[in-house]
C-alpha cells in the first residue's frame, strides 16, 4: 500500500510535521499513524499481526476499513503497560472504539 493510500484511512495523521492535537491521547495516535505510514520494510509490523492474532483479535472490527497492520500496531503500543497480550485485548478493544469506531 502507498503512503498516499495510507493517509487516507488515518483519522488522525494527515501528513503534518508535527501533532495538532493537544489531547495526550489523540496525539499519541497521531504519532502511531505517522509511524504506520512511513514504516518501509513492514517487519515489525508482521511482527505486531502476530501479537494482534495470537490475543484473540483476529475478527475485531473487520468491517471498518482499518488495516490489520495498523490496528496490530496500536494494540502492540497498547499493550505495553498489561502484563500480558490476552489482558490487553479487552481494554484495547474499548480504547479502539472510543478513538476509531
């Protein structure tokens, strides 16, 4: 996929410098659509698709036009501060859909 094509599924990053958002949140995402558009050799993000399967969230939204490469790595950010990927999964589906769905 192209960065143009990619830039049209963000919902936060448009191509900016720098983040517009002041919500610590938003801008976070932000920052994480940024790295998804500019990511070259997809390695890490094979990785993170991995994670995202392996917690159970192969199914979850499939129908929002989100990649699963981009969602693998918001949930790989996500879960970061859970002691494992399969505690994450439940919050990180209510985050999703607070700031995606």
């Amino acid at each position: 996929m192209q960065q143009s094509e990619k830039l049209t599924i963000c919902r936060y990053y448009r191509g900016e410098q720098t983040s517009p958002y002041s919500e610590q949140n938003k801008s976070m995402l932000w920052f994480y659509e940024r790295c998804w558009v500019n990511e070259k050799n997809g390695v890490l993000l094979s990785e993170y698709i991995f994670e995202y399967r392996a917690a159970g969230l192969s199914e979850f939204c499939n129908s929002d036009n989100i990649p699963i490469s981009l969602k693998a790595l918001l949930f790989n950010r996500y879960s970061k501060t859970a002691w494992s990927l399969r505690d994450a999964a439940e919050p990180f589906k209510k985050f999703y859909l607070k700031y995606y769905g």
